[in-house]
C-alpha cells in the first residue's frame, strides 16, 4: 500500500525525491501520511481536490483486498 501511494506520488510532482510516505497501523484501518515539497503541494491536491480525491479512491480501492479500512493525509 505505501509503495503504491509513493509511485502515484512520484509521478504527479517535479520533486519525486522528497516525496515520503509514513505508514501507521492498526488493527482494522491503515493510515498513510504523505509528505510532499511545498511547491508540489498544489499538483497532488488538484483544481477542487480532484487529484487527492482520486488518490484516495485509488488506495481505498487497493485495500479492499485486504479487508482494511485507508485513510491518506497529505501533509
């Protein structure tokens, strides 16, 4: 689940280098902490959201698999 947060990431900013993803869990739910530079902040979120929205349902898409409730907060 982290790795495939950071790939998504990675290819939407200019500085994939400092992209970062904390990983903390529980027994029922997972949450990802995604850190990105500042100036990239704007191309994860999206016009409205759309992109964070999107990343979100991606990752909740992928957990399903494995019977567990995400939750993505990008800092």
């Amino acid at each position: 689940m982290k790795e495939l947060l950071e790939n998504i990431a990675k290819a939407l900013v200019d500085n994939p280098d400092q992209v970062s993803v904390t990983e903390i869990d529980d027994d029922q739910s997972l949450i990802l902490e995604l850190r990105v530079a500042e100036e990239d902040m704007g191309k994860v979120i999206g016009k409205q959201g759309r992109i964070a929205r999107a990343i979100r349902v991606v990752m909740k898409a992928a957990a399903i698999k494995e019977n567990k409730k995400v939750v993505v907060e990008i800092i």
